[in-house]
C-alpha cells in the first residue's frame, strides 16, 4: 500500500487546470469570487451569488503563487492564510496590491508545546494559555509590521495539536481579542454559521476527495450562497521537484 501512495505521488500531474476550470464554473453560473473579509464586508446579503476562495498555506507557497496568477487572471480575489514557515514577502505583496486578503495562519499554542516539549494535554493549564494569548498578539503586530494590514486570522491544525487533541483556537477565549484587532477568527462558529456550503479539499492520501457533505459543482447548481471553498495549495500544485522531494521523505520515513 506504501510503495502504491509513493507511484501515485511520483506520477500525479498537476491540478491547477482543474482548479481553473472550477472557478470558471463558478463564473459562469453567475458566482462572485472573493476574499473571506470581501464577502463579510460587503457581499452577505442574499443578492449576491458569491464563492468564497480561501487558502491555507501550509507548506507550499509556490503552489500559493501559481493559484493566485489563475485566480487574478479571471479577475477573482481570494484569502490566502499564511504559517511563518510559509511567508514570501514579495508573493504577499503582490496579493495585496491585487486586492487579495493575506492573513497569519496561527500556530501559537502547537508552537509553544513544541518547544516546551509538551505532549500531554494534561500539561496545559490556563497559565500557559494565557501567555499563547500574549505571543499570538505579538505575533500579529510583528506580521502587521512586515506584510501590511490584516482583519482576519485562521488557526493552523498541526499535528501537535491532534497529539494533544487540543486547537490553537482555545487560546483565543485566554484573553482580551481586542487585543487582537481583528474582525474576525475563519472558524468563529458565528462566521461558519452563515455559509450555506463549506467545503474543504484533502490530500492525495484521500484521494482528493471533497470534504463536509458536497463538492463544489453540487453547491454551485444548486446555487448554495455564501460558499466557502477552503483549499490547500499542496493539493493541487504537483511538479518534477515536489515529486522528488516527496520520494525522498518517503524513503527515508521507510528507513526509519
């Protein structure tokens, strides 16, 4: 089963054609496609057919880079959440110029555990959750400071966060969000509320399979408003090195 997922990997063309061609789809049955903040700020009212574009940059800002040419030439906008690991400065100005959100991709609390070595829940008390707090304010200053403005933030779901079954989100309740100055978290439960569809993408492992009941061209014929469609750039973006690399992590994961 091993050696079958590493062929599958090495031989997996690249999906930003079919990408291009959803959004088209979109386009065509009269969808709007735009950023998180866009639709909050001025496209929730029912008169609008609107198809949310949210990424999430977890290790592949080459793949954010190709999406976002795809997304500008059709003359969409979109939101692009970017991890520290993820950052290009020239990429996310780029965005923003064009119009498009670029936000922090929040890590804080799995951060933190990593670094203490933490690998129980048990471990966490509000103590540390409340110094998570203080770390993402700063965290959000510092990125303000380099990459501009920024109204929303989304959680990262890292694999320390599974391990401990604790969210980087808990932080959020461990102190003042004004603090924070932000309209909004992406998985505040009153945001998530008023998306008729949210549908999210996965990995090769999955066999791409659309996530949360329905896929994309279902929610669009039955004209569903708002859709959030939250994809990963690693998921669609497939290329001679990304191939390598992957044979190679595999590999030596094999070896132990």
């Amino acid at each position: 089963m091993k050696q079958l997922l590493i062929w599958k990997k090495l031989t997996q063309p690249t999906r930003l054609e079919e990408y291009y061609q959803l959004l088209e789809f979109a386009r065509d049955h009269g969808y709007m496609l735009t950023s998180l903040i866009d639709w909050y700020r001025h496209y929730r009212s029912k008169e609008h057919k609107v198809l949310i574009l949210r990424h999430d940059v977890d290790v592949d800002p080459v793949g954010a880079a190709k999406m976002y040419a795809l997304e500008k030439a059709l003359g969409a906008r979109a939101t692009y959440y970017f991890r520290w690991r993820t950052i290009d400065t020239n990429l996310m100005h780029k965005m923003r110029q064009d119009g498009f959100e670029v936000a922090l991709h929040y890590e804080t609390l799995a951060t933190y555990c990593k670094k203490q070595r933490i690998r129980k829940a048990a471990a966490i008390d509000a103590p540390i959750l409340r110094q998570c707090f203080s770390k993402l304010v700063d965290e959000i200053k510092i990125f303000r400071q380099r990459f501009g403005e920024m109204s929303t933030i989304a959680r990262h779901g890292d694999k320390r966060n599974r391990l401990l079954g604790i969210p980087n989100w808990v932080i959020l309740s461990h102190g003042d969000r004004n603090l924070l100055g932000i309209e909004f978290e992406a998985y505040d439960p009153e945001i998530q509320q008023q998306f008729e569809a949210y549908i999210s993408d996965s990995s090769i492992t999955k066999g791409f399979a659309w996530q949360y009941g329905t896929t994309p061209e279902e929610a669009i014929k039955n004209d569903l408003s708002p859709i959030c469609l939250l994809t990963h750039p690693e998921h669609w973006n497939f290329s001679l090195e990304k191939k390598l690399k992957s044979f190679v992590v595999d590999f030596c994961e094999r070896l132990g």
